[in-house]
C-alpha cells in the first residue's frame, strides 16, 4: 500500500471500519452519492485526542505524527516522489521546501479523492 493510501485511510477511515452500503434495487436510479470527508474536522478530532501540540494545518512533519505515520525525511521523501516531486528538486532544493510542497500536494490529494478540504490548504 502506498504512503498516501495509508495517510488518507486513517484520515478518512478504511472501507472495513465502514458499515456496508446495501446493493441498490435492479432498476433503481444510480445509488446515492457519497458525502465527502470533512478532512478538516477528522483531523480537528484527532488532534484533540493527541497528547501533542501539533500545527498540521502548515507542519506536514504534524500531520504524519497526527496520524500515526513515521515523519522521517526519509519518508517524507517517498511520500514526495509518489506524489510527483522529482528526485532533482529534492536533490537540488532544500527539505524546507519539499515539505511546504508535500503539505499543500497532501491536502490537494486528498481533495482529489473525495475530501473535502478548505481552500487556505489548497493555496
């Protein structure tokens, strides 16, 4: 499993902790849609329940301890390059940079898979 899959699976939750969504009626219009997470408000109540003072707003390092995930460099870096940064910008650029990256890239990826995320972290 990839480093964002695990991210957002304890953002979001995994499809085992959800209860199971009946199959719809044969002929029934398409089924419901699915409401999108508040990632917002998951991490607001996890962050509650964090014996830490966290700033996972701006801190990718605080978001991966918010979650439970290792915040090394090391993998901050694989989660960079599975997201798209290049090996020469994490080679030629400092690692204060890829983490703003990483965090605005994080948070837009979570977007794109069905979170609802505010726009101040998209920016």
């Amino acid at each position: 499993m990839s480093l964002f899959s695990r991210l957002k699976d304890k953002i979001f939750g995994t499809k085992e902790e959800e209860a199971p969504t009946p199959a719809p009626e044969p002929g029934s219009e398409s089924a419901a849609p699915i409401d999108p997470v508040d990632v917002e408000a998951q991490l607001v109540e996890m962050e509650a329940a964090h014996p830490e003072d966290l700033d996972w707003r701006r801190s990718i390092v605080d978001l991966m301890k918010l979650v439970d995930m290792d915040s090394s460099y090391g993998s901050r870096k694989e989660l960079a390059l599975e997201l798209g940064y290049s090996q020469a910008d994490i080679d030629s650029k400092g690692s204060a940079e890829m983490n703003m990256w990483l965090h605005k890239r994080v948070m837009q990826a979570l977007a794109e898979n069905g979170g609802k995320v505010p726009a101040e972290y998209l920016d």
